[in-house]
C-alpha cells in the first residue's frame, strides 16, 4: 500500500481522511500540534490517536516508516528547487499526472547527470 508521510504541520482529522478515504493511500503523521482532545492527553479524532499511539515509541516509527521522512524532504526540496513549487493543473487528477511527470522528469535529469 502506498503511504504518504508528513511532518506534524499537516496532522489534521481532515488530512488523515482525505489520504486515506478519498486517495486510498496511508498516512502516517505525527499528531504533535493542533487541538488537544477533551482530557488533554489524547488528540481528538480516530487517526490523530492512532497516529499518537503508534508514533510514540521509536520502536513504534521505526515499524511504521516514518525515520526515512529526512529522504522524502530531500526529493521534495530538489523538485521544487529544479522543477517548480506551484502545479498549474486545476483538477485532481491533472494534478496527480503533474506529479508523476515531474518525478519522471526529476529522475531522468538525476540519470542523465549521472552519465556525464
């Protein structure tokens, strides 16, 4: 199954929601910020406390994938700085191709600098 991860910053019930019920991906963010639940201790909504629970041991990262994030930041920083920060396609699916585009396009810039 594809995952997404994403630091603290994007840790909302709605993202969680949307990642996994609408995208059919996995996501996996720490639920560090934001509003705390009623007793204070766990966040409110169902993925923040699984989030919580699962993130809380580095045991628990390690399982789930999320001590590999610095990599993912690496690409997207690179693709922003050579490709772009803004798509201009407007619907989802047009975005998503973007996307895939510009990975492609990253990748073969990474292959045909390496064969210099």
């Amino acid at each position: 199954m594809t995952a997404v991860v994403a630091d603290s910053g994007f840790d909302s019930e709605s993202n969680h929601q949307i990642a996994r019920q609408d995208m059919g991906v996995r996501s996996i963010m720490p639920a560090g910020t934001g509003r705390p639940g009623k007793d204070e201790k766990l966040p409110s909504g169902y993925w923040r406390r699984r989030m919580r629970r699962q993130l809380h041991t580095k045991r628990g990262r390690r399982r789930s994938g999320y001590t590999q994030r610095w990599q993912v930041e690496t690409v997207n920083s690179m693709l922003k700085r050579n490709l772009g920060p803004a798509l201009r396609a407007r619907t989802a699916r047009r975005r998503s191709m973007e996307l895939m585009l510009r990975c492609v396009t990253h990748n073969l810039m990474i292959f045909s600098h390496a064969l210099e």
